[in-house]
C-alpha cells in the first residue's frame, strides 16, 4: 500500500511539473525575462520559504544542527541548478514545448538518477543493475537525437519566412542540452538529505518532512541566479518599467499558478521518495520525468507547435518520444530487480 502511494504521489508530481510551463504562454505584454523573473522571485523564494517554515517551525534550528560542508555544497549545487533554470527558460522559448521539453526533461532523467547511483551505490555501476542503467541511458541519448532530427525536418518543411536558422537551432540545442545536465541537480540535492533529515530528527521533525529543508535552501540559491538574470536582461532592454506598467491581475494570477505547480512538484516528489523506501530518488525520478515529459509533450502538440511539419516530422518526433519512454522505463526496472 505504501508502494502503490508512493508511486501515485511521484505520478501527480510530475503532472504538476509538466503543465507548470503553460500559464506562461497567455500573459500578456510581459517578455520571458518579465515572466521569468516573478515566476522565480514567487516559486523559488516566497512559496518555498513559506511551504518550508509552514512544514518544519524549527527550519532553522535543523540548518545550525547539519554540517556547513553540507550546507554549502546544497548550496552551490542550488546555484548550479539556478543557472540550470535559466537555460531551461531560454531553451523552452527557443524550440517549443514539444521539443525542448523532452531534450531537457531526457536529458534531467538520465543524469538526475544516473548521478546519485554512481556516488551513493558506485560498486553496482558495473553489475547487472548498473549496466541495464547504462543501457538506458544510452537510450535516452538516442531518443534526444530522433526528437532534434525531427525538429530540423520541421524547420526545412516550413516556408523559409518561418523557417528557423539552422545555427538558432542548433543554439537551441546547446542551451537545451546544458539546461538539462544543469537541471538534473535537484534529485542529487534530496538523495543528500541524509543529514539534514537526522538534524530534523533530534528536534522530533518527521524524515519525510525534515526533507523539506533541502528544498528552501536549494531552490533559495537558484533564485540568485535566476532573479540577477532577468533584472540584467530588463535593464539591458530598458524593460525594467513594463514590469510593473504591466502587471496585470491577469499576468499575475497567471505566474502565480505558474509558480505554485512548479514548487509543488517537487514538494510533493519529496513526499513521494519518502514513502518509496532509501532508493526512493532513483527509484522515482525516472517516473517523475516520464510523466512530466509526456504532459509536457501533450500540451505543446495541444498549442499547435507541429502544425507546420508534415506527419513524417510529427512521427520522427512520436518516434523520439518513444524512445525516450523506454529510457526511463528501463531505467526504473533497475529499482524492481
């Protein structure tokens, strides 16, 4: 029973993280780095540290208790992840949903699981479980090559007035590509929770919430990166007026839906690791992208993004996804063995 929620609680997660992006598409007189900034400034920052002081009163107390070497390594890997973030914005507005999102959500599955397997369990690397892992990963790679060769056919069959440049495309991917391995940051940062959770502990803080602590002190740290960002790309434009000229009950309400899937996800992701057992991260986070990745995928197909391609683009694309699927399939049948 507690299996069957853990996996239910992990499934919502990632629904919640594959919608997130869509509030951003409607708002109006707002550039990325207008949307960007308050959807940061509210998801990373505000929520966060209120869901954190919300879930554990003693939020502090557990920080002064954890070792600063583990406080300041969560910390950089937050940074690192923050500048992840901003590539994924910026990756996401330059191929689309239904392409970006499975190059850099592929791309998060691979390393997020791949990563904590090799430092937590290195000696299984290279045994039965670590080389099915390795196959999956070498799967994942091959569905991001199918998905980017579809994107490229998409572009050569439009009209060369909407046709994008090959170099933009080929930008896109790089950004996409770094995003990714930036972005996978965050389930090597709750498989570290160790410590933190036996801080919360001696203060009475339930494991699956003392979790939480890492969430506030990583995601706090990317917002440096992702708030300096967008501020310098509005002065840089002198957009820094129309943030505030348009902020609108709309534009807001919007961003703030926008914000509070984002956090959400990974709030309720940490619940459901904790409900899976000590393997929870690597046993959840392919699940978790799987289902984020095919959300994604569905609504930027919804919003129309492949229109322009013929059906042999879209079925190199569904080919791609495919692939990708299997990935993270057999990835987690590493956990079942």
């Amino acid at each position: 029973m507690t299996l069957a929620l853990g996996l239910a609680v992990v499934l919502f997660a990632g629904i919640l993280q594959g919608t997130f992006i869509l509030p951003m598409n409607y708002t109006r007189d707002w550039k990325w780095e207008h949307n960007w900034f308050v959807f940061s400034l509210l998801g990373m920052l505000v929520l966060n540290a209120a869901i954190g002081f919300a879930t554990i009163p003693a939020l502090l107390s557990i920080y002064a208790a954890t070792p600063q070497s583990t406080l300041l390594l969560l910390s950089a890997l937050g940074l690192g992840w923050g500048i992840g973030a901003i590539l994924f914005g910026l990756g996401m507005k330059r191929l689309g949903m239904s392409l970006g999102y499975p190059i850099i959500m592929g791309l998060i599955a691979v390393l997020g699981g791949l990563i904590p397997f090799a430092l937590f369990h290195p000696h299984e690397l290279f045994s039965r479980r670590g080389l099915i892992y390795l196959l999956g990963t070498l799967l994942a790679i091959a569905g991001i090559i199918v998905c980017s060769a579809a994107a490229a056919r998409r572009d050569r069959e439009r009209s060369s007035s909407a046709s994008t440049a090959p170099s933009s495309l080929l930008t896109g991917l790089l950004i996409a590509v770094s995003a990714g391995i930036l972005s996978s940051l965050p389930n090597l940062g709750i498989s570290m929770s160790a410590k933190l959770a036996s801080a919360g502990a001696a203060l009475g803080i339930p494991a699956a919430r003392a979790g939480n602590a890492v969430w506030v002190l990583f995601f706090s740290m990317g917002f440096l990166a992702n708030g300096a960002y967008c501020l310098w790309q509005m002065h840089r434009h002198a957009q820094l007026a129309a943030l505030f000229r348009h902020a609108t009950p709309r534009n807001a309400a919007l961003i703030f839906s926008m914000a509070t899937m984002w956090i959400a996800s990974f709030y309720v992701y940490g619940i459901g690791t904790s409900l899976l057992g000590s393997t929870g991260a690597i046993l959840a986070w392919p699940l978790f992208i799987c289902t984020s990745i095919l959300i994604g995928n569905f609504w930027g197909l919804h919003a129309g993004e492949w229109t322009a391609g013929t059906p042999a683009a879209r079925r190199t694309l569904r080919a791609g996804m495919a692939i990708l699927l299997l990935s993270v399939i057999v990835i987690a049948l590493v956990n079942l063995g």
